[in-house]
C-alpha cells in the first residue's frame, strides 16, 4: 500500500491542488489537520465551502483520511470546547473523518479529533480503546498534534508536542502516529520528521511555503517511508531496528 501524508495545509490553496492532481497514485491520503488559516484574511464560514469541495475531489480519486487541528474548530460542544462539526458534514465514501476507524488493506486506521480540553481528551482517548479492540497487526493513527519529547515534536527551541498522546502510544501501541502542527520539526536541529516511542513509528512532515507541502510517502509493501521537502529528500527503513526516541518528561496519567 502506497500512502501519502501532509498536514498544516493552512488553505494555501495550490497545495490542495497538488494534492488533488497527485492523489490517484496513492491507495491512501492522509491529512493531518490545519487545513484552514484563522489568521488568515477570508473568513472561516470562506475557507470551509471551499476546502469542503477539494476534500469532496480528493475522496473521488483516493481513500482520503482527514483530521482536525486547532486552527480547524468552528463550533463549541457543550463544554465549551471548540471542535470541527463542519468535517462531520462532509463524511462520504471515500473519507474518513474525526472519531472514525476504517479497516483498508489490511490497515486500521483511527483518526482522531482535535482535543480543546479534558471532555474532548477524554472523548478522543475512549475512542482510541475503542479503535484497540478492533485493530488487526498494523495499525495507524492520524492525531494533529505530535508526541512530546520526541523529535517530531522539536520547535527548534523547545518541544511543543501532545504529552497525553505519549501516554496513549504506551498504553496502546499503535505501529504508526502521523502527525503535524510543530512546522518546524523537520527543519530544525534535533528535530525530525520520524521518530519512535518503543515500538511506534512517529511522524511529521512539516509544513513549507510553496507547492508541493512537504509531503511523507510510505510503501508499507516495501517497509518505507520517504520525507520529501525544500530541504532534500531522505529515506528510512520501517523495520530497521532504530533505538526509540525516549521522552524526557513524565507523561500526565490518563484522566
């Protein structure tokens, strides 16, 4: 199976045209949130119709796995914490949205809302257990935000990651995370675009100006994956046995 991954989209529009051009050469496309700009000059009522019909073209050509990120919230559940209902409007086919699984080729696949606070945490973990159960030997998450501690999640300053996620990956061990948010990860000193947490597989692209995204492509029949960026091209080897990436921190017990 052949997946391409990208986040932080950020409605740079010739990006989402790329992709579209691009997605019938992937059995899987993976975006991994941030796919709207709320500082951007169009409003977000704007951005939504427009990127809801390149989602809606993406899906026709591809599986098409969309998450959200934090610049996607447009609605407040009942505890007052943002989160993406215009992506529920747009379930079809051929996409997988917040809060769903899909099992395709062999791959379980879980994609998992934006969290803006303990209910929506909390949802978002119990959804994971629940993905758990039905989870055959290779399975991947689609989560916005990156592991803390680890590379993918390197500012070039501090980490910046999702430290309950680290929690998660030890608790349930998913094979792969794919991530975004931390822009610079990729880029920086002591960043990285793929990192481990024992046995999980931790990724992020990154995100530069310009077409195309920065971009991941996995060949999970050849167990590897290839980041591809302004900065060159580098390849690895999924089941090389690295030494995992160990965060430095405590992670917060699961609530």
């Amino acid at each position: 199976m052949k997946i391409l991954a990208v986040s932080d989209l950020h409605f740079g529009l010739g990006q989402f045209d790329w992709i579209a051009q691009q997605a019938k050469r992937y059995e899987l496309v993976i975006i991994a949130g941030d796919l709207h700009d709320i500082a951007g000059h169009l409003d977000l009522d704007s951005q939504i119709t427009i990127v809801v019909k390149y989602l809606r073209t993406i899906s026709a050509k591809t599986r098409l796995l969309v998450c959200s990120g934090n610049h996607d919230g447009d609605e407040r559940n009942a505890a007052q914490e943002y989160v993406a209902r215009w992506l529920q409007r747009v379930r079809a086919a051929g996409l997988v949205v917040d809060g769903a699984g899909a099992d395709i080729g062999g791959l379980r696949v879980s994609v998992c809302p934006w969290w803006d606070g303990p209910a929506s945490r909390k949802a978002m973990q119990e959804f994971l257990r629940r993905e758990a159960g039905l989870a055959p030997k290779t399975w991947l998450w689609i989560h916005h935000a990156p592991p803390d501690q680890v590379g993918v999640s390197w500012t070039g300053k501090v980490h910046a990651g999702d430290a309950f996620l680290v929690h998660s990956i030890r608790e349930l061990r998913p094979t792969f995370v794919v991530s975004g948010h931390i822009h610079n990860s990729p880029f920086r000193s002591g960043g990285a675009w793929a990192s481990r947490i024992g046995s999980t597989w931790t990724f992020n692209a990154g995100r530069q100006l310009g077409v195309p995204p920065a971009y991941i492509e996995f060949d999970l029949a050849q167990h590897s994956a290839r980041w591809v960026s302004q900065a060159g091209i580098e390849d690895l080897q999924l089941d090389t046995a690295a030494p995992p990436d160990t965060p430095q921190t405590e992670t917060p017990s699961s609530p």
